[in-house]
C-alpha cells in the first residue's frame, strides 16, 4: 500500500535526461497546461525535488502560473489608466509619467522581466535625469501599477521595494508680502485683479477661479460658494467637474476689503448672465492658462518677483497669511477645502461663525500690513 502511495507521488510529472547530460522537470498544471521548470538540474533527484515543491504548492492551492506575467507592461498600465475611474486631470498627470518617464524604460518589457533591481536602476537614472519631486511621483505611479498586477496574481511580489522611494520632499514653497500681492494685482491690470486677490485672500486654486460663475457671489455675507472646478488638461482641453476632493465644496467667507474689488468685478468684467462666468478674457473667452500665464510671467517681472514664485503660491501665501491669524487647524482646512480620511474628522465641527471670523481676521492683517507698508513709504519720502 505504502509503496502504491509513493509510486504515485513520484508520477506527478516528468524528468528527462537532455542530450547535455543535464535533467529537465515537467508537469500539467491546474490550469491545464504542460509547464516545464525554469532551469534544468545536475540530477534526477534534483529534477524530481522540485517536482515535488510544485505538487505541494498546488495541493496547498498555492501554485501560481509560471507564464502568469507574460503581459506587456505598456499594455498593462494603459489598461491600468483606463480601468481606475479617476479624475481627468489625474489621468492627464498620470499618462505624462507613464510617458516621460516609465514606459522608456519597462514599456517594451514583461510584467515578470520588471525586478528590483532593474527598478533600482531606473530609479537612480531618473533621479539625475529629472527632479526629485518627479521621481518620486513616477516610483508611486509605477508600484500602483505592479501592486494591482500582484493582486491580479500576475506577480508573486512587488519589485518595487526602495523604502521611501515614494516620499516627496519638495523645497518651501515660496510666499508673497501683502504688498507684493497687490503689486501683482495692479500689473495684471483691472481685468485680472480679483483673480489674483482671491488667489491670496481666499485661497482658491486656479482651476476653482476659472468656474466661479455669478450665482457664485453672495454680495451680503462677503463669501463665495465653490461647487466646480475647470482644470485644464496639457492639450489645452477645459474638463469642468465637482472640485478635487469632497472637500472642494465650500463656502469662503472673504475679507471684507474684497468687496467692493468684488463689485467693480461684477460690474465690469463679469459675463452678465445669472450663470455667467467671473473672470473671461479680453475678448470673452473663458480663462485660458496659457493666455494668463504669459500676463502673469510679464506682471510678475514687472514687480520684481521671482521666477519660481508661480500663480499657485498665491494660495500657498493665503493658506499662510490665514494661519498668522492664530486660526485653529479646521477652520483652515475648510477654507482651503483640503481634505483626507484623517483631516475629516479634525475639520469636521468647522462653523460658518467660525470661517467668518477667520476672513475677518485675515480682513485686519491686510489692512495692517498695507498700512504699515504706507507709513513706511511716507517716512522714506520724508527723510
């Protein structure tokens, strides 16, 4: 009986002596398919051990197809993009990546073919190719992909394994001066003035500039509610949505020295329609990013500002400017309408009595500053 046992253990597959003298393992699969080992062995034993490891990973339901990766990884990830559902805006960042930066170099290759060492290689490549910041966007991006290829059971494991690959360390931001926004607000001109306050004043982001509409403005309560967003895509494309996160969805109460810009605005400038748009070029197009920017690089020069001072740290100067005003961490998270699963519960009281006073606050700061920086020309000018 013992030995009918192990005569059919020892049937589970085969092993031949090939013509170099060495000895080849094969087997049928689950699946159904003949596989062979990956290398060939010195001995019939070794050949028959390592037969015996793959009956016992399948009697363990822990066989896992040889040939699973054998997917092209360009495919692969493209079908990845395709299947996420994300955000417009985040399959255009996401398919720069792909494209600058990963499918040179494991796009011609099979999802199995990507090990860690060749990820470690890549990595180092990039990083004195490109930024940092970049690289580390690209590493998150790539062990996305190949983390739902193990979970597809196409890879036994991830061969993304550098630890803090993944973590951005980009430098300070820089911020503006009360002062200089204004400066910068005066050299764009009337039409863009606003835009550049309430980049600063109320922390928007551009794309929620771009949607702010009339039935945005609520001239009583001094505050403005953001429901969409229209970011613009490197084609140039205007994909209008929901804000990008849950939280985008907001009501900003604005200093009160915005108000009467805010009239002038709406007086002037804006589409006049109920639904119209704030802020339309000089022949009413809706804000284009590549139009502004090149106002933006002139007005910005004008001013003396430096070149890495973009149009987004106006928010990054507001957010700052809020949090001087000893504002408690939800109330400034609700202004600038951050979100994530931990923010929610520390914001989650914010009140409107709350954000009111927080505009108010930041109302006092400005007044202050631009005083400040008054009295401090007329003493110039006197001495």
């Amino acid at each position: 009986m013992a030995g009918r046992r192990q005569q059919r253990r020892r049937e589970f597959g085969t092993v031949r002596k090939l013509a170099s003298g060495r000895w080849q393992a094969r087997y049928v699969g689950p699946d159904g398919t003949r596989h062979k080992a990956p290398e060939t062995f010195d001995t019939k034993t070794d050949a028959q051990d390592w037969l015996n490891l793959v009956r016992a990973d399948i009697e363990r339901s822990q066989w896992r197809n040889p040939d699973a990766g054998a997917v092209n990884f360009e495919k692969y990830a493209l079908r990845w993009l395709e299947e996420r559902g994300l955000a417009p805006i985040t399959v255009d960042r996401y398919s720069g990546l792909l494209r600058l930066h990963i499918l040179p170099a494991f796009g011609g290759k099979d999802l199995d073919e990507i090990t860690p060492p060749s990820v470690r290689a890549w990595r180092a490549e990039r990083r004195k190719a490109t930024g940092d910041t970049t690289v580390a966007k690209s590493y998150r991006l790539l062990k996305a992909i190949l983390q739902t290829a193990v979970d597809d059971d196409l890879l036994p494991t991830n061969p993304c394994r550098i630890k803090g690959a993944g973590k951005e360390e980009a430098d300070e931001r820089p911020t503006a001066t009360v002062e200089q926004v204004f400066d910068l607000a005066d050299a764009l001109g009337p039409r863009w003035r606003l835009m550049v306050l309430l980049g600063a004043f109320a922390s928007l982001r551009p794309e929620e500039l771009a949607e702010l509409r009339r039935h945005s403005v609520d001239l009583d309560e001094c505050s403005l509610r953001i429901t969409h967003a229209s970011p613009e895509l490197t084609n140039g494309r205007r994909v209008t949505g929901a804000p990008k996160t849950r939280a985008g969805k907001r009501t900003v109460y604005l200093p009160d020295f915005l108000l009467p810009e805010l009239r002038r605005h709406l007086r002037w400038f804006a589409e006049k329609e109920p639904d119209g748009l704030l802020f339309v070029g000089e022949k009413g197009a809706p804000f284009r990013r590549s139009t502004f920017g090149r106002k933006w690089r002139k007005a910005r020069k004008k001013v003396g500002m430096a070149d890495t001072f973009r149009f987004y740290d106006l928010r990054h100067t507001g957010n700052t400017l809020a949090a001087d005003t000893g504002a408690k961490l939800k109330d400034l998270m609700v202004r600038a309408g951050q979100s994530s699963e931990r923010a929610q519960l520390i914001y989650q009281h914010s009140t409107a009595r709350h954000q009111r006073r927080l505009a108010q606050g930041i109302d006092a700061e400005v007044r202050q500053q631009l005083s400040e920086s008054l009295a401090g020309g007329r003493e110039a000018r006197q001495g």
